[in-house]
C-alpha cells in the first residue's frame, strides 16, 4: 500500500525545496497531475513528462517550454520511498543548471515524508506533539479518533475556542545562536502555559492555546516579536474550535505576510493588509514606482506620518516640529512630481496602500 501524502505535505516539499534552490517545484502524483506547486496557477493540471517520469521510473529532463502538454523546461525525478515510487519532483530551470538539485530534492522529500510516517506510531513525545499539532492544522485531517483520545488523555478541552500562534524565522536570517533562539521561543511558550506547541521544518514554530490564555499571555508575545523585529514574525490566527485549527493556521500565515514592525501580526486586525499581504510581486513593484517612484525619502516619511496622525495638518506638524504651511507646501510638492494628491480621499487611499506594501505602516 502507497504512503498517503496530504496535500499540505506535498505543498510542504515543494516549497522546502524551493526554499533552497530558488525554483519552481511541483509535486506531480503518479496519473501526472500537479498534485502541489509553488506556481499556485499548477495545481490540478496536468503534467506529460511527471506522468512519464513516474511510468519509467526514471529522470526526465525537458530543455523547451511546451515541449509536451503542461511541461516546463527543467527536471523531473522520481521519488522512491520505502521502494515504492510514489511521485515525481519537477524542477523548472535549464536543466545544466538545475540538475545539481535533484538529489537534494530526494532527500527533502524523504525526510518530510519519514516525519509524516513516524507520525502517531512514535513514542517520543516530542515527535507524538508534532503529529498531533500537524493534523489539526491540516484541513483533510483535522479530526480522528487517535486525535479525540490523545486529548482527552492530555485534559484538554475539545470544545473550548483555541488561536493559533505561529513563530516564523525569517529564511535569510542563518545565525550562529539558533539554538539560544529557539530555546527563546520554546521557553515563551511554556510560559504562556499550553501542551500544544511544535517546530515545523524548516522555519515554523506553532503554538496553538486557549482564547482567554492567549488574552492574559499576549504581553509575552509582543516582547518577543520586539526582541527579535528583524528575524522573526509572530502572528496570529483568529478564534476558531480545536478541530478547526487549520483555519487560524492559515490566518496566521496570512497575517505573518504583513508588516509587524516589532509586534505581533494579528489576523484579528487586518483590513487593507490582508489583500496587500498577497498582491503579486511584479503588481506590487509596478504599484509602488506609480505612486512613490518620484519621491524622495523625505516625501514617504512626510506621508507616513500624515497618515497616522490621520490626515491632520495640526498633529503632524507636532510630530515633525514644521510650520503648517511648511507641511502644505511639502504636501503640494508631492502633488506636482506624481500627479497624486495627498490630501484627496481617493489618492490617500493609494497612498496609503502603497506604504503599507512598503513596510512603512
């Protein structure tokens, strides 16, 4: 019998070894459908060379785009596990220069699939919680009697309301006291006082804990998101049953997309953010040169404020210790080098979206 990979596990390895090579990936199941991609627009479709890739068992490499139906150029490997082939990893790129990455894809894939399997079956603690944590965020999961008898084993309340909190290291960041952070973020946790929390490969730290626990621990949170601004992100998903924690998941990684700037991203208070969070990013350059591409530092500064301080001349000439009709000047300038007016509600709302696109509010 076939090892059952979930769709959250595919999409998992397709983005962990995306992560290290900077390629598209996808995860192609054994009929040749894109079964999970880092190019969302894939899934579901159909790939030629992945379903002849998985028929042969062997690799296949493509140096044309639309060579065959559904193809990039680039590699596609077979992956054996346990001796069974049960998928194939497709790597877009010329393949000279892609084809170093197959083998580190296979042991990617090997490694998350290993950590799926062990699952439930583990007596190690650690690894049990893992598992536990994995499948409630994990939709086609989400409840199962191994589930109903674990928490009822550990007293905790499966009809209570729970949040997601998720920890996410930032993947540029490689530094030499990980282990003094991750122990940082751990010991957080055990003083918010949950049982549910996790790592998840690669960057991922999930704690999931009671509504009115989060609301008297909070304080703990944002002293860690403003310890460590500029390598983490702690974010939160909205209130949702134990069983329904795939949801607070996935608003937790929407919120974590958002600019935080040292405290935590809560789904809860996100309005224009949620769409900025997930505009395309060749959208979002275009966006920012229309209305910010002729301003100086200066200028975004001016209108950063200006908007905080919600638009008034009076507050904003406080914060900056200028004259009125020094900011008003300031504010025509702008009018005249981008065509947007400032103090119009329509142009402010661009405004406005663009500085949040640029970190700025």
């Amino acid at each position: 019998m076939l090892l059952k990979i979930s769709r959250k596990t595919a999409q998992q390895i397709v983005e962990t070894v995306s992560d290290v090579c900077g390629r598209n990936i996808n995860y192609i199941d054994m009929n040749g459908n894109i079964y999970a991609s880092t190019d969302k627009t894939r899934i579901g479709s159909f790939h030629e060379i992945g379903r002849q890739a998985a028929l042969t068992g062997e690799m296949i490499e493509v140096s044309d785009d639309d060579s065959f139906l559904g193809t990039h150029a680039g590699v596609n490997i077979p992956i054996i596990y346990n001796g069974k082939l049960i998928a194939v990893i497709g790597i877009s790129g010329i393949p000279d220069e892609v084809r170093k990455y197959a083998y580190l894809a296979q042991k990617i894939t090997t490694l998350l699939l290993r950590e799926q399997e062990l699952g439930y079956q583990s007596n190690n603690q650690k690894n049990q919680m893992n598992y536990i944590i994995k499948t409630l965020i994990d939709e086609d999961k989400a409840k199962n009697r191994h589930l109903t008898e674990y928490m009822k084993g550990k007293d905790i309340n499966e009809r209570g309301m729970y949040q997601l909190v998720l920890v996410k290291l930032d993947n540029r960041y490689n530094p030499n006291n990980l282990n003094m952070i991750e122990n940082t973020i751990f010991h957080t946790f055990q003083l918010m006082h949950s049982k549910l929390y996790t790592f998840s490969y690669p960057n991922e730290y999930i704690l999931i804990i009671g509504v009115q626990e989060l609301k008297k621990y909070y304080y703990i949170l944002d002293k860690l998101a403003a310890e460590y601004e500029k390598i983490l992100r702690v974010a939160v998903g909205a209130a949702h049953g134990l069983y329904e924690q795939f949801k607070s998941y996935n608003e937790a990684e929407i919120a974590a997309k958002t600019p935080y700037g040292g405290c935590v991203s809560d789904y809860a208070m996100l309005g224009l953010e949620m769409v900025c969070a997930n505009v395309d990013e060749d959208i979002k350059a275009l966006y920012l040169d229309k209305f910010l591409g002729r301003l100086s530092d200066e200028n975004i500064q001016l209108l950063r404020i200006y908007y905080e301080e919600g638009m008034s001349l009076s507050r904003t000439c406080e914060r900056l210790y200028l004259h009125k009709n020094t900011i008003q000047y300031q504010l025509d300038r702008i009018y005249k080098k981008c065509g947007f007016n400032p103090r119009s509600f329509k142009d402010a709302a661009g405004f406005y979206t663009a500085l949040i696109l640029l970190g700025q509010v």
